[in-house]
C-alpha cells in the first residue's frame, strides 16, 4: 500500500529534499508552500500525513493545525512539523498544539522517513485495534467466553504479523508468551492471571512495527544509531496497546519487558519491585528464547551458557525469584526440547557497493564545493549520500538565490521584522542543507535579531549575509559548472 503524505513548506530547497527522500521511499508526495494552499488541499484531499513548516508568509503552522481541527475530516490526519528550531520551547508548543511529532531540518533522511512510517503505522494500527476490539465488543458483549477466545486469537494473529518482520525471530513471540505463563504458573498465579500474562507475553514485542525492516533484519552488527532505532520499540508497543482498554494489561509488557532489576534497562530505568511483575517474568522469558533460538548474530547456544548467563543475571538483569524459576524449568528440560526447531534459514549478505562510473567527475564536484567553503560531508548526509541528489540541492540553492536576495532586501528596507525573521529562517535551513555552515550560522543569527526586533544589530550584519550568500553562490556555481 502506497502512503500519502502532504509537505507544507514556503522553501522550494526544503519541498525538494522532502519529496525527493519520501519518494525514493515509495511514499506519493504533495508539496504545497503554504498554510492556505494547505486548507483549500484539504478539502477534496485526506493523505494519511501532513508535514508542515513552522514559519511560513501568510498563517504560520500553527494557525494552519488550529484550522485544520475545524474540519471533521481533516482533524485525525497526523501532523509532524517541519522545524529548524533547536530550542525545547518551540517543541513543547509544537506537541501541545496537537503535533504528533517533529522534524528538525535540514532533513537527515533516516529520521525523516523513520518518523513519517512510524507516524503513519501507529495512527492506522491505533485506529484498526480500536475499530476491531469495538465491533468484536459489541457483537459478542453477552458471551464472556467468545470474547476471551476470539480476543486470543486476535492477540495470536497480531504476534504472528510482528514475529513474521524479523527473519531470525519467527515464533520467537509464541514461544516467550508460553514460558512466561509456565513461569506465573509457578509463581502461583491463578488460571485467569496466567493467561494475562500469556497474552502480554504474545504482544510484547509489538512495538517492532516502527522499527525499520532494514534494522531488524540487518546480518550485521547494528551500529549504536540503529541500536537507538531498536530501542524505541518498547514505548511504541505502550502506545498502540494501551488504547485497548479491553485488556488494559497488554501494555506493561510491551513498555518494560527490557527494564533491568539494578535499574540500568530502557525505556525508563525502572529497578527491582517497581517494574511490573509481569514485565520482570516475560525479561526472564525473553531472555531465554533469544539465547535459546537462532539470530542473525549467533546460532542456539548450549543449556549448560545459558544457565550460566541466567546465573549471572540474577539480581542485576533479572528478578532472582523467576530467575531461578526459569532455571528449574531448563533443569528439567534434559533433552533440550525447549528451543526454536527447524532447519537453519539461509540469509544472503546484502552487499552495497559504489558505481565506479564517473568517479572523477564526482570527485571533482566534491572538491570543488569544498573550495568554495561548503562542508560535503553535512551536506551529503542531508542528502542521503547521493551525490546526484547532492547536486540537484546545490543548483536549486543557486536557482532561488535571486528570490532569496530580493525578499530579505524589501522585508529589511520596510523593517518587517516577521517577513525577515522568515527568510531568514528558510536560509537557515536551505545553506545547512548544501553543507553551507558559515552561511546557516549568520542567518540563524540575524533570525534571533529579528524575533527581539534588534534592528541594529541587522543593519549591522545583513549586508554582510548578502554576500556571504552570494560568495556561496559563486562558488556552488564554479563547482556544478564540473558536473
């Protein structure tokens, strides 16, 4: 299914980059450039986000969320604001004015699409859950028992769907959610708690539908930002399971199934008793099946490392009580029967290599810039390493130069301190986008002027970032001119 997203932004640099990122990602864009163009869109259109600027001429962003909740249908799409803010006031305002998240930009691509996926599949998983739990409630309310069958099996296929987005975990949910119930049946749980717990142990893992396949899936050793990535699974698992209120218990699993006993796990550093129960059986769990089951990191290991791991954790990783549990369990388990079965899945490296074809030509290019003051490596992070993007960002910089120019030049002559604080704001983000850093750093300073109308203090330095602007200019032009 192809996801729609609308991108609102006054910078015709930050609209390319945008569309350009989220189209190599399969997603159908609309670029608008303003708060206006926006609501009359909006009208006969319902993309499933809105990627909307900040400062813009006309209604700023957040006059544009106000007028977006007037209309019925347009007040469940997400918003994710577009951003070159980097205080914590404007984020708070941005999440209080009913944001769903934001983006700083430049745009670094990962975070872009990571957040626009993650946006767009917890809004409709929220949204089916809810519609789903509600029709089967209504239909079957009389019938205690159909609702705990029919809730199962829900919970089952749901389990399924996440297990079945990691090549080196499938079952993995099945199998944690039936050693935790035999673990609180020890414990002396009643049939009823032990069937919570099961459940919770099935959805534990649900948060993994944020996280990248490219991450999940990845052979290799994942580096400390895709470990991040990785992280935030437990609070977007919390978040799509406590909307059930059916089973408000689901969520303690998903959220702290990673906490630690000595206070050191994620997401909230959680120690000893005050990490639900619950959570403190499914980490035992957990635990075992991924030592016990095939990753891509390592084969089953031996019961005699895993007894000696869970040994070890006991008291600082694990609760002691089910630790021990658990090993009674394994004790008991000569054979080894407890552990993933089946035939080795065969998985093929993904081996990424580098066009040799016009490598002089690039590396020319690249020199080039760099002569002329930019910072390549900035601005090829913004641009997802694509050199040919790269280039394309370059001469689009070049081709709205003129604009750029002529705007802040009336809007300085006709002290409008707004329009100002705007322009200068959108060449913030577009010079840091090409790698410009000198340049993004004087307008960043001219936009704090503006927003305390420190006139003097921009008669002082505007001349200066118009030619700064133009140096820059110059020499991207010297370098797209060796393309």
């Amino acid at each position: 299914m192809q996801y729609w997203a609308a991108v609102v932004d006054d910078d015709q640099s930050n609209l390319k980059a945008a569309e350009r990122i989220l189209t190599t990602h399969g997603y159908k864009v609309s670029c608008m450039s303003s708060g206006e163009e926006l609501l009359e869109f909006i009208k006969q259109n319902t993309p499933d986000v809105i990627l909307l600027d900040l400062h813009m001429e006309g209604i700023d962003g957040f006059e544009t969320m106000i007028r977006l909740q007037q209309f019925r249908h347009s007040r469940d799409i997400p918003v994710i604001v577009l951003t070159a803010d980097d205080d914590s006031e404007t984020e708070t305002k941005v999440l209080a004015a009913g944001a769903r998240d934001f983006v700083a930009k430049p745009f670094t691509a990962s975070v872009l699409v990571m957040r626009v996926k993650n946006t767009i599949d917890l809004m409709r998983l929220q949204n089916d859950l809810k519609q789903e739990v509600k029709e089967k409630t209504d239909e079957i309310l009389s019938e205690q028992k159909r609702i705990e069958s029919l809730s199962l099996q829900i919970v089952q296929t749901l389990a399924g769907t996440i297990d079945a987005k990691d090549n080196y975990t499938r079952g993995h949910s099945g199998r944690v959610a039936d050693y935790s119930r035999e673990i609180a049946r020890r414990a002396g749980y009643s049939g009823q708690a032990q069937e919570e717990v099961y459940m919770m142990g099935l959805l534990h893992d649900v948060g993994k539908i944020g996280v990248p396949d490219s991450v999940i899936n990845k052979p290799s050793r994942l580096t400390e930002e895709e470990y991040d990535v990785i992280k935030t699974h437990p609070v977007v698992g919390f978040e799509i399971l406590k909307n059930i209120t059916e089973m408000p218990k689901l969520a303690v699993g998903a959220r702290w199934h990673h906490e630690r006993f000595d206070g050191t796990g994620y997401p909230d550093g959680l120690s000893g008793k005050n990490i639900p129960e619950e959570a403190r059986i499914i980490a035992v769990a957990d635990a075992y099946d991924a030592m016990s089951s095939r990753r891509s990191y390592h084969s089953i290991f031996a019961q005699k490392y895993i007894v000696s791991e869970l040994e070890k954790g006991k008291g600082t990783q694990f609760d002691p009580d089910f630790a021990e549990i658990m090993l009674q369990i394994i004790r008991e388990d000569k054979d080894y029967i407890m552990r993933e079965h089946g035939e080795d899945e065969v998985s093929e490296d993904t081996v990424v290599s580098l066009e040799s074809e016009s490598n002089e030509r690039k590396f020319n290019f690249i020199a080039m810039l760099e002569v002329g003051g930019l910072n390549t490596a900035i601005g090829l992070k913004y641009c997802m390493n694509d050199i040919d993007f790269y280039g394309e960002m370059c001469e689009e910089f070049i081709n709205s130069a003129p604009d750029r120019i002529e705007k802040l030049e009336n809007a300085r002559q006709d002290a409008d301190f707004d329009r100002y604080c705007t322009y200068v704001h959108s060449l913030k983000s577009a010079a840091k986008t090409i790698g410009a850093e000198k340049l993004s750093d004087s307008a960043k300073a001219l936009e704090e002027a503006a927003k305390s109308f420190d006139n003097e203090f921009i008669e002082g330095n505007h001349d200066m970032l118009i030619a700064s602007l133009r140096t820059t200019v110059a020499g991207v032009l010297m370098a797209t001119s060796m393309r």
